[in-house]
C-alpha cells in the first residue's frame, strides 16, 4: 500500500484529475494519485510556492525586526514562540504573500530576541484558493504525464517541454505558472 502525507493537500485532487482526462473508472486512482502529489511538487519547485497547502513549522534567528518563513504564501499562523514562551499574536504582524513576520510593541516595529533558531514559527502556507493558473498549469502538467506514460507517438508542438529544464514541464505549463511566480527572497 501507499501512505499519503495527510498533511499535505495536493493542488488538485483526484476527482479533478480524473474529469480532466475524462477518466470515469477506477483502474488508475492510484497512479493518478501519484501524479497528482507530482504535480504539487513540480509547480511548488517551479514556482517558489505552495501550491494546495500544508503545515509548516520553522526553527528561526532572532535579532532583527522581520523574519522570513520559509514557505510562502501563508494562509495563517497558528503559534509563535519565542525562546520556548508562546507569543501573543498581538506582538507580531504578518504579511502573508511575503511570508514575512514583523516584530511590534504597541504600534511600533521591535527586534525579536536574538538567538540561534530560538523563535518556532507554526503555520499554515499554501492559499484558501489556490489562483487558477496554478490549478489549470497543474491539470495541464498532469494531461502531459498521463499522454506520455501511456507512450503516444506524435509530431512535436509548443506543447513539448521547455528545453534546459530539470524537468518536463511543457510551454504551456509554464506560461500558466510565469504568471504567479514569487521572487527568490
């Protein structure tokens, strides 16, 4: 059997895969599954984001005013702690695309404690809903690894994967994702 990290949800689910690719019987759940925890992974490589969502916890540095998580973007934060003490989320402010949390006392930005990885950070990243470029990119993505597992034979098209990438990801695919893409912090 495969076990699933319940944890992570992936940005398109099996249903969907299985109407994209006009799929009504139960013979490749499995496999789609698979490609569906694929297709997560490479759009999240691809784009610096997390694409379906999933919790994270971070061990960080203190001693500056803004630390950055290290998954974005962020849905919410479930708790900070600082040197093991949980902080009151009044003492911080999240800019959630960023990924970034700004230390403040009272209406003004403050250092968070310095330490070596004294400040845990427990989050959830990913979106409530996912932009759906990212969804139709990853469908997209998913068709390509269905068509060329099943060993079709045809002549090449824009369709065919962008040459000098680590992985397949077709021209199509990319230009979808291009149009969400966060910069390297």
């Amino acid at each position: 059997f495969t076990a699933w990290d319940t944890s992570i949800i992936p940005v398109i689910s099996l249903s969907q895969a299985k109407a994209h690719l006009n799929i009504t019987s139960t013979e490749h759940d499995d496999e789609l599954r698979r490609f569906c925890w694929v297709v997560t992974r490479e759009g999240e490589s691809y784009t610096g984001r997390v694409f379906g969502r999933r919790t994270v916890t971070d061990m960080l540095d203190g001693g500056w005013p803004e630390i950055v998580l290290t998954t974005r973007p962020v849905v919410s934060v479930a708790s900070v702690t600082v040197n093991g003490e949980a902080l009151d989320p009044t003492g911080y402010r999240l800019n959630p695309d960023a990924g970034v949390l700004t230390r403040i006392s009272g209406y003004t930005r403050a250092a968070w404690t310095s330490g070596y990885a004294n400040i845990t950070v427990t989050y959830l990243a990913g979106y409530v809903l996912q932009p759906p470029t990212d969804t139709q990119g990853a469908l997209e993505l998913l068709r390509h690894l269905w068509r060329t597992q099943r060993g079709s034979l045809r002549p090449r098209t824009d369709d065919d994967p962008m040459a000098g990438m680590g992985f397949s990801i077709p021209n199509r695919v990319a230009e979808l994702w291009d149009a969400n893409m966060i910069p390297a912090v």
